[in-house]
C-alpha cells in the first residue's frame, strides 16, 4: 500500500476519511453528515464506521468516519489501529483505489497508529487466485494523507517497517508445502534482507550432521526435502554487547510423520512454521527500522514426512547437546527441532537471553484458545518483560507453569529424556523438555503460539488467515529492554 503525505486534498480525490473519538465529529463536518451519523447510531466506538455524502469544493465526494473510542482510553493505541483497519475493511474491495486521511488534531505517533491498522487490513495474499471477478479484488492501493503535524513521515517511516515485517510473516505462513520449504525458506528471505544490512548464516545437512544435530535432522529424514538452519544476525547496538536471541520452530509442513495426523484438517499444518515466520518477520523490521540492538533470529527448518526413511515411534536420537531422546511419538517433532537450534544459538551466540516461539502443542489452544500464547520462562524478569511488551503491542501472552515437579513426567526409562509426557499438562511437559537444554543461568523463555497464528474469521487488523502474530511481540520486546 503506497502511503503519502500533502497539506491539502489532491485533485480528484473522491473518499475522504476521519478518524474521531467517541462522541466527537469534525468540527466542520456537514450537517448532513452529522445527521446521518446519528441516525445510523455511530458514536465513534473503537471500529466503529460509517459515510456519506457531500459537496466540498464543488464536488461531490465520499465522507468517512471512523471510530477511535475515548481518547484518553488504556487502549488508545489498539483502538487508533482499529479505526485504521475499519476503514480498509470498508474500503479493500469497493472499488475504491485511494483514501484521503484527514489529519484533524492527532499526533504524528496517532496518525502512524491509524495507518498502521488500515496498511495490516488491507493485506490480502491473493497470488493463487486467476479467476476473480473485479468486484472481489483489492482495490483500495493508496492513502494520503492531509495536513499532517510536523514529524508524521518520520513517525510512520519506522511503524511502516514494522508493518513489512507483519506482512512478510503472513506470506511465509500463507504459503502453501510445495512452495514454501526449508530450502525455498532460505531464499526468500535472501531475497527480502537484501540491501538491509542483516547477515544471513546458513547451515546445510552435512554441516548439521557434523555438529551432531541428531534431534533436528531426526525430524527431517523421512522427507526428500532437505532440512536447514538459518540465523540472521542485526548488529545494531554497542559494539561487543551480547545479542538478545529469538528461535522458531520451522516445520514447513507436518504430517505427524509416522505417527500421522488425521486427514481432516491437516491442510492447515503448512503453518506449523509459524514460530520462524514471526522470527524471520521480525527481524526484518528491526533491520529496516535500524534498530539499536543486538538481536539474533535463529529458525530450524524441516518437512515432517513418513517416508520410508522416516524416524519410528520408538527411536533413540541425539541432540548437539550430548543428550539422547526416546521418540515416542514423530508428532511431536517441534521440541526436537527446537532442541538442536536452542544449543546451537546458545553455543555459537552466547545470547544474553533467548526466547523461542514455536506453535508447538494443540493443548496450548486448549488452555488458552485464540486469544492469548502462553509463555513458560526460568525468569521472572524475562517472563514479566514479555507480559508488558504483549499488553503494549497488543500480541496477548499469558503466562503458565514450569517445575522439577512436571520433570519426572518426560523421563526415559532407556534415554535421558521422551519426547511428550503424555495426556497431562502437555504443553507445561513441552516447555519442560526444551528447557533441558538451556545452558544454566540463561534467561530463556519458550511462547507457545499455536493458538495465534492463523485465523478463521478476521480480527481487528488482520482478514481471515495468517495473522503475523509475534512480530509485533518481538519488536516491542527489543524496544522496551534493549533500546530503552
């Protein structure tokens, strides 16, 4: 979407937009206007909408309130980006091809806000599409906006970074097994982090091999494709100051391997590379947003496969750390491959903390359906930072249990650990697991994101599908403990 800024209305313009609080229209909005807002019961609620028509400058032009609810709300942000997005939910498809957005009395840091939820609104992937009748295709490609304060372009230069990262995630999430794959992975985001200054690091299987990532490529042998790990590395902090690291787990595809999925439903697991995707996409927006920090994205990438090379129910792998798994269960491959990628960020970036994201267990949408990610941490402070930095950008966490006490329930009689703990406390015994393999005295904390990646109906600033959630987490992570 093509952002722009002007001190009056371009000639031709035919939508003007108003982003108002509640209970509060323009000043000098018509009485036509005002009057066919009351009637149609807008009050300016938090996305709430509403046009009309009027005649300004001797045309006749399209008139648009959104709502922003009270101004001096706790969610005046989330509801700044609501009014934003209720206009590109309005508009996407309308025929409508450019919004004017009025900038009335709000700050530059508003209008960013507001921008930023009609930019995530009005992402739509609609690559595999050919026959679409012109009615259903995106037609809103531009805003401007008028009258800005003086600093909004600078404002909105550092939100839209944040916005291409979104979005660059909810393209890797979208797209399907046979496009998107360890190796294909790799490549698009070469191509996206050229020119940003980032360094890409990738290692290939002979190179796992020979680092004794057994838990990792354990998970990827039963498929022809071959699996990787990328990290991309921005060094945009002090010099020698020790990275903050993020790991996700990359299954391009997940069958459940030998241990199978049922079929209904299993179309959906090509996000199962969701916690890499929110990795990969936040990376790219603290590059382009020249982020002071230190950070690392580390993403181990696999295709969960049974083929006849895969591993068995059964199975003894082992990991780079040294420590053997049994393999009860091939669908429960995300800890193994977060295992492997865990040690070697840990080994080859001595982070001072890390944190993994991963949609790595049904029973986490269980507990907490699709409204929070839980998170489990060995720290108080790491675990109260990602509360804080989830309530500000609005990626919801809530925090759960890790203890000795669930330990003992992913014990091995023939190995040093199982891979799953059985029907109790699934998601506290996957925490567990990766947590062995945590250097001690390194703050870690694991995110089960299972829950939010993907969407069934649209939300506040995403249609139906990939959500890019976590990139908004992680950005706001880094902003509140390493740029602060």
């Amino acid at each position: 979407m093509n952002i722009e800024f002007s001190r009056s209305r371009p000639e031709g313009l035919r939508l003007i937009a108003h982003v108002v609080d509640k209970s509060k229209f323009p000043s000098d909005l018509e009485a036509s206007l005002r009057e066919g807002a009351n009637a149609a019961r807008f009050k300016g609620r938090a996305g709430q909408c509403f046009d009309g028509f009027a005649e300004r400058d001797g045309t006749v032009v399209r008139v648009a309130l959104a709502g922003a609810g009270m101004p001096d709300g706790e969610n005046r942000t989330s509801n700044l980006e609501k009014a934003g997005a209720a206009l590109a939910a309005r508009y996407q498809a309308s025929g409508e091809q450019h919004i004017g957005l009025m900038a009335d009395d709000h700050s530059a840091d508003e209008i960013a806000r507001i921008l930023l939820g009609l930019r995530l609104r009005n992402w739509r992937w609609d690559s595999y599409h050919t026959r679409m009748k012109d009615e259903q295709k995106v037609s809103l490609q531009g805003v401007t906006v008028i009258g800005a304060p003086e600093g909004t372009e600078a404002a909105w230069a550092e939100t839209a970074a944040l916005a291409e990262g979104v979005e660059f995630t909810r393209e890797l999430i979208t797209e399907p097994a046979n496009i998107l794959y360890p190796v294909s992975f790799v490549e698009r985001c070469r191509d996206r982090f050229e020119g940003t200054g980032a360094e890409l690091i990738v290692l290939d299987e002979p190179e796992m091999e020979a680092l004794g990532m057994g838990a990792l490529l354990g998970v990827g042998q039963g498929s022809d494709r071959e699996s990787r790990i990328l990290a991309i590395r921005w060094n945009g902090g002090a010099k020698g100051e020790k990275p903050t690291a993020f790991v996700g787990k990359g299954v391009t595809f997940d069958t459940g391997g030998i241990s199978l999925k049922p079929g209904p439903g299993m179309e959906d697991m090509k996000w199962d590379m969701g916690g890499a995707g929110a990795v990969a996409g936040a990376m790219l927006a603290l590059a382009k947003r020249k982020a002071k920090a230190n950070v690392v994205g580390v993403m181990g990438l696999v295709e969960n496969m049974p083929g006849s090379k895969a591993q068995r129910p059964g199975d003894v792998v082992t990991s780079m750390s040294g420590q053997t798994i049994e393999v009860l269960n091939t669908d429960a491959e995300g800890r193994l491959v977060l295992a492997d990628a865990l040690h070697w960020t840990q080994q080859e970036f001595e982070p001072a903390r890390i944190v993994d994201f991963a949609t790595l267990t049904g029973a986490m949408i269980i507990a907490l359906g699709n409204d929070h990610a839980g998170i489990f941490a060995n720290d108080d402070k790491l675990a109260d930072d990602l509360l804080a930095a989830g309530k500000a950008s609005g990626d919801a966490v809530w925090r759960m249990p890790i203890g000795p006490a669930y330990d003992k329930l992913i014990d091995s009689p023939i190995a040093d650990m199982k891979n799953i703990g059985g029907k109790a406390a699934g998601s506290i015994t996957a925490a567990q697991f990766l947590k062995r393999f945590i250097v001690d005295g390194t703050p870690w904390a694991h995110c089960d994101i299972a829950g939010m990646v993907w969407a069934e109906k649209p939300g506040a600033t995403w249609g139906k599908g990939a959500t890019g959630y976590g990139v908004r987490l992680i950005d706001q992570l880094v902003r509140d403990t390493v740029e602060a």
